[in-house]
C-alpha cells in the first residue's frame, strides 16, 4: 500500500545556544499579546454567566430536567462542533472579521439570553452564544499557534511557551468569571447576562482598534476543499484521537468526580474547591512546567507524560477505593486525581495546539485547530455516554476508576510518531509549516 506520507529524512539544522530565561511575555508581540488578554477576556464574560445557567432555567423559567441537559447540550455542539467551521472560515477571511462578528454575536446572545423566557427564546440565544465561539476561538487559537512558530524562529524558545501562555489565560478567565458572576447574582441573572455582554463590548472595541486590518504572513486561502485531505492526514486524525482522549478523561471532572465526592462526605459541596484548585494549578504553574518539559522533551514525549499522568490520576483513586475512605480522607484521592490531571492538561494542551501548525497544509491552519476541537468533542460526546454507562453498571468500585486510567494510558500509542532524525519541536515531516 502507498504511504500517504513519504518518510523523508529532515536536514538536521545545528543546535540554536538556549534563549537566556527572560519572561516570556516580554518578548511577545503586541498582537500575541492582544489575542492572549482576549482569551482571558473571552472566560471571564463567558464563565460569569454559564456556570449558573442550569440553576436558572430550572428554577427562574421552570425548564424540566430534562430540558435543561438538551438546551446545555445545544449550547456545545453549536460551539465545539461548528469549530471546524469558523477555521474554516478564518483561512478564508481571515483572523479580524471572525472576531469581530464573533463579539458582536456573544454581545447579542448574552443580552437575548438575559431577556429570555420562553423555552424557544433560550434556545436562539444559547446557539447564538455557542455559535459566536465558534467563530472568535478557531480565530485566536489558530492565530496564536501561527505566531508561536514565528516566535520560535526568532529564537525566543520553544513554542510551547506562548501557547502555555494561552491556556494559563483562560483559566485565570475560567476562575475569576465565576466569582464575578456569583456576585452579579445578588441582583439577579439578566445582570449576570448583561455584564458578560458588556466584557465583549469591551472586547470589541479593542480588537476594533488595535486588530490589524492583515496579519503579515498570514494567507487567506480562495480555494476551495481541503477537508479531504485533512481527512486523508493520518498524522493529525491521530492527534485528534489522543486529544479527545485526554479530553473525554477531563470530561470526568463532571462525571466521575462529583459521584466520588459525594460518596466520600455524603454532598457535592467539597467540588467547588477541588475546581478551584485544578484552576489556580493552571494559572500558577502552567509556564514552569511548559518552560520544564520545553528543554528536555519535544512534542510527542509532552504529550505522552501528560496523559500517563492523567492515567495516574484515576489510578490514585482506583487505588484507595477498595478502602472506602469517608470525609476528609476519602477526598485526598480525589485531589490527587485533580492535581495528576491538570499536571497532565499542562503537558498536554500547549502541546498539541503546537504541533498542529506541522502537520497542517499551507494556509488551512484554521481549519486544522478547529478540526482539532470538533474531532475531539465528537470523541467526548460518544466517550461520555459510554463511562457514564460505565459508572451505573454495578462493578466493583476500582474497577470504573481502572477502565478510565487505561484510556489516556492506551492513548499514548495514538500519538503520531516523530521522525527519525527530528529534534525538539522542528516541523514534521510530510508536513508544512504554518503561513
């Protein structure tokens, strides 16, 4: 059988002197830095409004159960599934169009949301919030791995580092726009709503401002097609699988760990801190550890550590359970899995958003990182509803915690290899580099 992916021996380049350890931020360009605190922006309006939309629409509009788990679940396939839309879309026209139509549509969403009463009403304004999403984040993620390359061909450092910088953002968004939202509450939801939509006004008015009309070195792609020779890339479709791997194992935040929480004190009050702390684990120690694993692994050994960490974390908990552990005690296991899977999330994010400028085609970054996110949602979704099976069966208590440490551990074997010859983060073969 022909090989799609002809091996090809890279010319070994000499070894650049390691950069002197100056702060990364400091070297960072003023849009890498514009599209970084735009992240952080993105979660703090996001996050001060949707961790509080199923108490709403089960008690202020009186949505049965049921129908709060469909509008949520509307919600992420309308952003996580129409990512390779917007990437799409972003090769096309570009970075500053998709932002701004994207803050312009999260604004009109947040303010219909705040207004919604009708089942039919939420349900346009949770696709509109979901969809803008779609639209600004294959736009800023796809264009700060693009940057990233460029940094790194300046001698900066590994690439890992900028996109470290990214996640680190987000989460401290994650973790500050809950308690600006809890405060908001005190008035009352459509305030929540209405704040969110005045961060992305705010958002919106910066990128209006200071987003260049055309990135340099960025190419817009007039051709059609594409997905099918993404699809056709064995390389990548292999990363999206250990991707949603590591994703349907983070899922278990949501799944998994609150059934452990609630068995060890008898409530699910104890969750809120351990989320705390996977979050402040994220904003504290992602750059050490990105900055760590950048001078002594490339990508695929990152990745590979990040998800045996993962796989340790459930085993931690497998490990205690047969103990029966309650109270105090029985959370430390708990904890344990939380520290083991953000540790792993830390190795395995900046990796793999790095390594998809090496394996996609020249001017279809955007469609590869958006790609990247809908494959790997698509893995959750189908994931989810198996290990939720999975917890409901009866088995012995390690047993579930045993079957979801196998999953990231077997996922190692999913990762693409490097080639022969390949040092640190230096493109792939059968690849190009982004722009």
């Amino acid at each position: 059988m022909t090989d799609l992916f002809p091996r090809v021996r890279p010319r070994r380049p000499a070894r650049a002197p390691k950069p002197p350890r100056e702060r990364t931020w400091k070297h960072l360009s003023p849009l890498l830095r514009l599209l970084i605190l735009t992240q952080l922006a993105f979660n703090v309006g996001f996050y001060a409004v949707l961790p509080f939309l199923a108490a709403h629409l089960g008690t202020a509009i009186g949505m049965a159960g049921w129908l709060v788990g469909f509008v949520l679940g509307l919600r992420t396939f309308s952003q996580q599934g129409l990512f390779v839309v917007g990437g799409w879309l972003v090769d096309r026209y570009g970075v500053r169009p998709l932002v701004l139509t994207g803050c312009v549509l999260r604004i009109a969403g947040f303010a219909w949301l705040g207004y919604a009463q009708a089942t039919w009403t939420v349900i346009g304004a949770v696709l509109v919030i979901g969809f803008a999403a779609a639209l600004f984040s294959p736009a800023v993620e796809s264009e700060v791995a693009r940057q990233a390359v460029v940094w790194e061909e300046e001698g900066h450092g590994p690439r890992t580092r900028v996109l470290a910088l990214l996640s680190a953002a987000g989460q401290a968004g994650a973790f500050v726009g809950p308690l600006l939202g809890g405060l908001l509450l005190l008035v009352d939801f459509r305030t929540a709503c209405l704040a969110g939509a005045a961060v992305f006004v705010l958002v919106l008015a910066g990128h209006v401002r200071l987003m260049p009309q055309h990135i340099p070195g960025r190419v817009r792609t007039r051709q059609r097609g594409g997905l099918g020779t993404m699809l056709r890339n064995r390389r990548f479709l292999a990363l999206c699988c250990a991707y949603g791997t590591y994703l349907l194992a983070y899922n278990q935040l949501y799944l998994a760990l609150p059934d452990e929480v609630q068995r060890a004190t008898g409530s699910q009050a104890a969750l809120s801190w351990l989320f705390a702390l996977s979050s402040l684990l994220v904003v504290c120690a992602q750059l050490p550890v990105t900055r760590w694993a950048g001078d002594r692994l490339d990508l695929r050994r990152s990745m590979a550590w990040g998800l045996l960490l993962i796989a340790a974390g459930f085993a931690v908990v497998a490990a205690a359970r047969p103990a029966e552990w309650t109270g105090i005690a029985g959370l430390l296991p708990a904890a344990g899995y939380v520290v083991l899977l953000t540790l792993g999330q830390m190795l395995v994010v900046p990796a793999a958003r790095a390594w998809v400028p090496d394996l996609a085609e020249d001017g279809r970054i955007g469609l590869y990182t958006g790609a990247l996110s809908s494959v790997s949602g698509l893995i959750v979704l189908v994931g989810s509803s198996a290990t939720g099976s999975l917890l409901d069966l009866g088995l012995p208590a390690a047993v579930p915690w045993l079957l979801l440490a196998a999953l990231p551990a077997l996922a190692v074997t999913l990762l693409p290899r490097r080639p022969e010859g390949a040092e640190g983060i230096e493109p792939t073969e059968g690849t190009h580099p982004a722009g």
